[in-house]
C-alpha cells in the first residue's frame, strides 16, 4: 500500500540471519519429525498447512524491514499458532490453550500496533532501519515513554514473560512437532527478537533497564521454580523455556555489550538443545504412551539413539562442557560479574543456574537411567524420522560447543553488531 508508506521492504542482517536460518533449519527437521509423528493421521496434510504457513509467518517477521509489515507476520504467527495447537480439536483441552494463545499474543500486538504509528509519526517514515537515525528525536520526545511501554507489553505477551507465561506451558496441548518448533525454538522467541530489533532505538534509558532487568528476572526465577515442580515432560520442558526468555530479556535489558554476547550464544544454544529435548519428548511418549517423568526410567538400553541425543541436549541446557550452552552460560556469569548490578540480580541467576542444571537431568536423563520402569509397552528405538532431528540438533550444540570459531565470525558476531 504505498500511499500508506507500507510496503515489502525486507532486511537481512546478522540478527535476522540467525532467526531465519533457526526458523528453516529447524523447521525442515520438524516437518521430517512429523511425518512419522501423524504418519497415517487423515488431517496430516492440514497439519503440514498450517506449520508451512506459521514457518512462513516467522520468517516474514524476522526479515521485515517495514513495521506495518513486521506487524503483519506477527499476527499471522499468532493465528497460526492457534489453527496448531488447536489441531486435536476434538478435545476441549486443545480449543482452550489455542483460544487463550491467541487471545493473550493477538491482544498483545494491538499495543505494538499503536506504538509503531506512533513511530512513523515521530520519524515520517515506517522503515525499521529508518527510525535509527531518528534515536536522538525518538527520545526526546513526549511520546517516548508512551512507545516504551506499548513495544514492552507486545513483546511479554508474545515471550511468555511474567505476567503472561502462563499461556506457554497450557500451549503444551499442542502436538509434540508444534511444541518443538513454536514453543520452544521460534515464535516464542519473537518478542526477544523485537527486543534486539529495537534495542538501537529504545535502549539506554533507566525505563528500558529497570523494567526488562524485573520482568525478566522475576520470569527466569519463576520458570525455573515452576519446571522443577512438575512431573509432565512437555510442561517441565515449557517452564524452562519460560525461564530462558526471562534470561534473555534480563540481558537485552542490561544491554552491555557482554550480556548482548551471552543473550545471542544463549539464544542459538536454546534453540539447538530445547529443540531437540522437546523432539525426544515426542519419541518417549510414543514408545511408552506416558509423558510422567516418573514413569519412565532405564530407557538407554532400549533407544540408545535417543538417549545419546538427549544427553548431550541435556549438558547444553545444564550449561556443562563441552557443549554450546557451556559458552552461553559462562558468557552470562561473566556479562553480569563485569557489570554494577546487584548482589540480589546474580544471586538469583546462580539460583536459577542450580535449577537449570536440576531440570535438566530430570528432562534429559532421568529416563535412561537406572532400571526398567514396568510399562504396558515394549520401548524400543524410534523410526529414523525421530530420532533425526534430535541428533542432528544436539550433534550440532556439540560441534559447536568444540569448534565455536564456526559460528563465531559468521553468525554470533554479526547478530550481536546488528544489536
């Protein structure tokens, strides 16, 4: 509509580079999971419409330049979301987490609406690249603190922030490919990705500090708490991802360049092993028709595949070496050690760190170990469609965990000097 100034203007950079490459990579694994997933399930081809259109929603909105048009995507991502987690609808269950998604993200992307007409009033153009050298006038203006707020709600309600995580773990209705791919590895991280987006724009004000450091702080803390209070593998795996969105929002509210560092090795290493840990959730349903943590032990023998992948996803999100998540986690401490935050601040990401580490080994190991757990059925090894991705996503925070110069020049530094 370019009389409106809305056009297709699309940007490719190092931040961009990196979310599309998630969103392919990770999406082609899943829709390879879901063919043996809904192998012989008569709405298998709906399913693969509905991911196909939120896998082109999120790459529209990682890549669009013009906000009218970024807003677009990001409530095509929300009505995608709803038609996946939705997809059982014949349980009531499902209709409602898809009812409250949608209702909690789409409402949330009215306030993002209004706050980049605004900044198109403010700058005269709607060009995201456009309003950066428009910084100076952006915050010196009335209208600043007004646009603050309004990019802060659309960006928690989408991320999952607290006081609107709870639409996340109740999206766990969804099928175990939908968790993987949208709860987990991308459109959850849509409103970290607005976050950095606008980061040049809104960033070094008390506002933007005080108010992304308590949300998402008091949302690492909560996440944590919550995933060790579970016993269901999808809704422990969904309450640690809320916990990393809190850690990243907490980073990008910092802004320094160490925790801007830490928030994009955190943010790949997340994508790599929380993807794979939700893949493996998928396949140990399937083969022991329970999603009980505590019904499930002595699994290695019986899917060593399985095990091997989930293993090393599990070090990466405990933040152990030799993986990726190592490097995130010790880019983390050390960001929030060389900055004057307070005692109480790197307390509670020790705090959270001591969880991490304990929700790990609940997810990712505790069903291989020790004896047989007695079950009413034979487990053995998943088909190759899944335990693929799986092992393709830890093998990948492995390599990259012993080899970080492969990502380092060509991924990580760019999307940390687009930020």
């Amino acid at each position: 509509v370019p009389t409106l100034s809305i056009n297709f203007s699309f940007l490719l950079d190092g931040l961009s580079l990196m979310f599309a490459l998630i969103v392919c990579g990770i999406g082609v694994l899943v829709i390879v999971y879901s063919g043996g997933y809904l192998a012989g399930h008569p709405l298998q081809g709906r399913f693969y419409a509905f991911l196909l259109l939120f896998m082109g929603s999120m790459l529209g909105l990682v890549l669009a330049d013009n906000s009218i048009t970024l807003f677009v995507f990001w409530e095509l991502t929300s009505i995608s979301s709803y038609l996946l987690i939705g997809f059982n609808n014949d349980r009531i269950e499902a209709r409602a987490a898809a009812l409250q998604a949608l209702l909690v993200t789409g409402l949330g992307g009215l306030p993002l609406l209004a706050a980049f007409l605004m900044l198109g009033q403010l700058t005269g153009g709607l060009e995201i690249s456009g309003w950066m050298a428009h910084t100076a006038a952006v915050h010196a203006s009335p209208l600043f603190l007004p646009i603050l707020i309004l990019v802060l709600v659309g960006a928690f309600t989408k991320s999952a922030q607290a006081p609107f995580h709870f639409w996340l773990p109740n999206a766990m209705e969804a099928p175990t490919p939908v968790s993987a791919f949208l709860h987990a590895a991308t459109m959850v991280k849509a409103g970290v990705y607005l976050l950095a987006r606008l980061s040049p724009l809104l960033s070094g004000t008390e506002v933007w500090t005080t108010v992304n450091a308590a949300v998402g702080g008091t949302t690492m803390v909560l996440g944590a708490y919550l995933a060790y209070q579970h016993a269901d593998l999808k809704r422990i795996l969904a309450y640690s991802t809320v916990s990393l969105l809190g850690t990243l929002t907490l980073l990008l509210g910092l802004g320094s360049p160490p925790a801007i560092q830490a928030a994009v090795v955190l943010l790949l290493a997340h994508a790599l092993y929380k993807g794979a840990l939700f893949l493996v959730a998928g396949g140990l349903e399937h083969e022991t028709g329970t999603r009980d943590i505590t019904r499930m032990s002595g699994l290695r023998r019986s899917m060593p595949v399985t095990a091997a992948a989930a293993g090393i996803a599990a070090l990466s999100m405990a933040g152990l070496p030799p993986v990726l998540g190592f490097a995130g986690k010790e880019t983390y401490f050390e960001a929030l050690w060389n900055l004057p935050v307070s005692a109480l601040l790197l307390t509670l990401a020790v705090l959270t760190a001591m969880l991490t580490l304990a929700v790990a080994g609940v997810a990712g190991v505790r069903p291989f170990m020790g004896e047989m757990a007695p079950s009413d059925q034979a487990p053995h090894e998943t088909p190759l469609s899944f335990w693929l991705g799986p092992a393709i996503l830890a093998g990948l925070g492995l390599i990259l965990g012993l080899l970080p110069g492969l990502a380092e020049n060509s991924l990580l530094s760019p999307a940390c000097s687009a930020i």
